[in-house]
C-alpha cells in the first residue's frame, strides 16, 4: 500500500494543471508521531500489513525539517518497505542533496521540460532558469526518471521533449495527462495523435541504438497494462484511490487519495482523535457508485473498458465531467501502444517486454 504523507499544501510553483489548492498549511512533528501511534488504523483501511511512504505535497521540501524527523520515525517501522520524496526539486541545497544520497530516499521529480511555461513560479515567471542554475545539485542526486505531465497545449512535441530531457538532462521522461480532459478541444486531441506517432517512432529509433528504452518508454506501461488488465481482469492504471492508496493531509484527516483530500470528500480516518469513519470506508469499498462496473452507459460496450477502467474515481462521483475527451484520450494512447508493440514483434524485441 502507498501513503502519501501530504507534509504541507504550499508550494513555491503556480502549475497551470495543478489539482491542489495551494494553502499554507503545514505537518508538524506532533502530527507525524500521531500518524505513527495510528499506523495500523490507517493499515487496516485497505486491509494491509506492508506500506511504502510518498512525501507529497505541495512542496515537501518546503517542510524540510519534518520530512527529515518523519524519515527517522518511520524508518523504526519493519513493515515499511519504501521512503521517496515527490518534489519540484526547485527547494534542492548541498544539505538535502546529502541527507537524500545518505539515506537512500527515493526521488519521484516533477519537471516538464520544455514545457516548463506551464509550470510558473508565483510571481508568474519561468522556472527554467531557476532549474538550470540548480542543475549541478540536480545533477548530483544521479536521477534515471522524471514525471512529465502531457498538456492540452503541448501534446504534439512529445518526441521533441523526449529528446531535451535525454541529451539535456540525461533523464528518461514518465509521460502522464492531465487531469482535467474537459479542457481538451477536437484540436488538441489531433495534436496528441500527432505527438504519439512521432513519439512512438522516436522510442523505436532509441530501442534499435539501445534495447534497454523498452523497459522505459510511455508505450511499454500501456503494453503491460494491457496485457494484465486481459489476463487478470484488472488493469495498472485505472484509479488506485479505492485500493492500494491513502492520503494524509495536515488537516488532521485520511482521504483516499489527493484529489479527494484538496476538496475535502470523503474523509476515511481522523488521526487527530482517532476517529475511523466507517461508512465513508465502506461507501469507497461497496457502494454501487464506486464499484459499479460502468460509470457511464457508453462504458457498456466498450471494448477499451477494460483498460481505462472509466477514469479517475473522483471525476465520476463528483464532478460528473463529460467522458468524450477522457475517452477520445485512452483509445488514442491505446491504439498507439498497440502499434508500438507490433514494430517490436517485427523487430523481434517484444519478449523484452516480460509480458
């Protein structure tokens, strides 16, 4: 199970995409030693006995020195099995770059590229150069990875920014959508088709200097996801909020997930006074809203159903988008994945896929 420990809402950037409300709230060490003392309340949500922490925020390196006493406090735990921090990185000093190489503290780095326009600081203005001076500290954290976000205004260079990253920052991009499809046009989604093709092409002349960008590329995930949602039933990417992941936020409360937490709905654990509440536990894991198969009656006969699994779990209880985007999206992602996996069986490759 994941747990994301929210150490504050703030944040240093202004991301146009951004889900959170930006609140100047703020963990303390009191509050990560009531997480701790209630840890097996919080376990027993999803029926769990092993866990891995997320430090999210906001910025969590905006509460540094909380981070630092919850990464001790939790590491007494043998149950955990993880620690990583989910970060802008824009916070990075010689001090943080130490403690996280020291302790071994995984890094998930947010960071669009050459997209970073969407990505502002407060006062309004890029980030890039902020980045590019912080990138001798960057450099040093040895990072394989870096979590970009695919926005409606940018979504047919996705083979450019593939390249940036590699040759600029030597990292391999983990490509993900953003959340809010109804802001996507006919337009954009052309575009993303566009941007797919070519980023597809772009993998495959990387995987003929190089095998090893199989395992890494955007279009590998969906295979495998693919695969496992028609051999088991059940895909990787469909919402892990009613599963496997928890939120905690400084509020003093457990939601199932980020999304959930932001707009304060359906709270599960008040780790403050040790309040379980029982039917928001029960209306996430049985109702018929969350469990109900299709949310949506064009979902019936689908046959990509069993891949997007419907989307976020926050949309479809509460925000009732339109699925037109959502689906046009998932079919276009899909449909590419596949095209991807036939030019590696050409190659003779796709046993690297491990499926």
């Amino acid at each position: 199970m994941i747990i994301d420990l929210l150490l504050t809402e703030h944040c240093n950037m202004s991301c146009k995409y951004c889900f959170m409300q930006d609140k100047k709230t703020y963990m303390t060490k009191e509050d990560i030693d009531l997480i701790y003392q209630n840890i097996d309340n919080i376990l027993s949500i999803h029926n769990e006995t092993k866990y891995a922490i997320f430090y999210f925020g906001g910025e969590p390196l905006l509460n540094w020195e909380v981070l630092k006493y919850a990464y001790n406090r939790f590491s007494q735990d043998p149950r955990l099995q993880s620690q990583s921090i989910s970060t802008n990185l824009l916070e990075i000093d010689e001090e943080k770059v130490d403690f996280i190489k020291s302790h071994r503290l995984g890094i998930s780095w947010s960071f669009d590229g050459l997209w970073q326009d969407n990505r502002p600081l407060k006062n309004s203005k890029s980030s890039l150069n902020l980045y590019l001076k912080k990138k001798h500290l960057i450099d040093k954290l040895n990072l394989k990875f870096v979590k970009v976000v695919i926005n409606h205004k940018n979504s047919a260079e996705l083979a450019e920014n593939l390249e940036y990253l590699l040759n600029t920052w030597n990292v391999r991009p983990r490509f993900g959508i953003e959340r809010d499809y109804i802001l996507w046009t006919q337009k954009d989604i052309d575009n993303l088709a566009i941007g797919l093709f070519k980023l597809s092409n772009k993998y495959i002349e990387l995987i003929k200097q190089d095998t090893l960008f199989i395992n890494n590329s955007f279009f590998s995930y969906y295979v495998r996801a693919m695969y496992k949602a028609e051999k088991y039933g059940k895909t990787w990417y469909a919402c892990d909020a009613k599963y496997t992941l928890l939120e905690i936020f400084p509020d003093g409360f457990v939601y199932p997930c980020s999304t959930f937490g932001t707009n304060k709905k359906l709270p599960l654990f008040d780790y403050r006074n040790n309040i379980i509440y029982k039917e928001n536990i029960h209306f996430l894991k049985e109702s018929p809203e969350t469990t109900q198969t299709y949310f949506n009656d064009k979902c019936k006969n689908c046959n990509y159903f069993q891949f997007c699994h419907g989307g976020c779990l926050y949309i479809n209880l509460y925000k009732k988008d339109p699925f037109e985007p959502f689906c046009k999206i998932q079919k276009l992602i899909i449909n590419e994945s596949i095209r991807f996996y036939e030019m590696l069986k050409d190659m003779k490759l796709d046993y690297m896929l491990n499926l």
